[in-house]
C-alpha cells in the first residue's frame, strides 16, 4: 500500500456522478485490506460488511426449493451478492446487469476482491443495462429468483428511473418476469412500511427481514433491511 494507505483504483465520472474505487489497509485493524466505492464523494459499499448482501441471496435460494434455476441480479456492486447466489448448486444461469460499464470493467480488469471467481463462473453472465427499465418492460425470460441490490432505499434512490419500481404497478409489472414459485429479493438500508405494504398487495407471501452487524469504523451498530416477495 501506498505511504497514505489509500490506493485509488479508480476515479472517473459515471452517469450517475463521480465514481471512486479504491483500497486501502485499516489503521485499526493492521493487515485487513478492504475495496471501497463512493459516489460523488459519499460511501457506497465497503468489502468488509457484506453479511446483509449475501443474506439476501441466500435466503431468497432457500425460499425457492427448485432446480436449475434462473437468477437475475439487478446490480454488480463489488460481487457478492453474485458470489453467494453461484454457491448454489441449484442455480443454472446467473445474470446480473449493471448500469455503470466502468463497473464491469472493474470486474473484468480484476479490480474486485472476487474478481477471480466471478470470471471463472461459466453460470455467470454480467450485461450492461437498467434492471429497473428491464423489469418494467416485456418479459422475454422468466427469472426463477430476481435479486435488486441497487438503490440505498426505497425512499432513497440512486436515480428518478426506480421510482415505479417500489410502488404496486411496478411489482406487478416485475412480478411477469418470475417464473411459478418465483422469488423477489430487494435489499436497503432502511426500512420501508409503504415498500412493504405494496409487496404485500402484488405477492402473497412477504417477509421483511433486518440484517444487524457491528461497524467497528465508526463504533455502532448497522442494520440493513432486506425485503422478500413470492407468490
């Protein structure tokens, strides 16, 4: 590592702003190594907190009790939402899509800590596109399981394109695109009443679950929220 600690990876602007990858050591703690990605200057995701991405894979597969399944993964982040869902045997297809090429281009640069992974995943496919816009258009593939990792929340948004998204016309609109038995998977940072009362009126089982951890950088506890519709 540099004298500073801190590598930068990565800085450019992006379509939804100033985009940073970088790494550095913990001064806390000596020899841990994290990847962090902020956006217009703001923290985005951390590789040292991932209990509550991989939660919301993991929880969804065990949701659906069938084979060769077909996921779709709105979202690529630094992967491990993608990782967890790929330890499933069960899983046939992954396909994530990104709206950010530079992200992809993190990936397939090996810029991620699960960069070598992901690229040797044959099950894996990573396209550039919007999942919100996708989902609110045809369904031309039935998705087994749908995970949305994008947004900080329902009520907070990385972008205006989502807002259909959370709202009852969204979700049955996102809900053509889930085969019989499918699965919808939506992670936040905070906790959504109306969000979940509008899975409650498309999806007739719904469960809302708060993943807590300790975040030793700043002293306290965190808890993130994951949401799951199906039926």
């Amino acid at each position: 590592m540099s004298d500073s600690n801190l590598e930068i990876l990565f800085y450019e602007l992006s379509p939804l702003g100033l985009l940073c990858l970088r790494r550095r050591e913990l001064l806390s703690q000596p020899g841990t190594i994290v990847t962090e990605v902020t956006l217009n200057h703001e923290f985005l995701m951390s590789s040292l907190y991932t209990d509550s991405e991989r939660a919301l894979a993991r929880t969804a597969m065990q949701m659906h009790e069938g084979e060769d399944l077909r996921v779709l993964v709105g979202g690529l982040g630094l992967g491990y939402t993608a990782h967890e869902t790929l330890l499933a045997d069960r899983v046939a297809r992954v396909e994530v899509v990104e709206l950010l090429s530079q992200v992809i281009d993190w990936l397939a640069n090996g810029l991620m800590p699960l960069s070598s992974e992901l690229r040797d995943e044959r099950r894996l496919v990573v396209t550039q596109g919007d999942v919100y816009r996708r989902l609110a258009g045809p369904a031309d593939d039935l998705f087994d399981v749908i995970l949305i990792d994008v947004d900080h929340s329902p009520e907070e948004r990385l972008g205006e394109g989502s807002i259909s998204f959370y709202t009852t016309p969204g979700l049955l609109a996102v809900r053509r695109h889930l085969a019989a038995d499918g699965v919808l998977a939506v992670w936040s940072y905070a906790e959504s009443s109306p969000f979940a009362n509008a899975l409650r009126t498309v999806f007739e089982q719904v469960l809302v679950e708060p993943v807590t951890y300790d975040n030793h950088l700043i002293d306290q506890q965190r808890t993130d929220w994951l949401f799951f519709a199906r039926g």
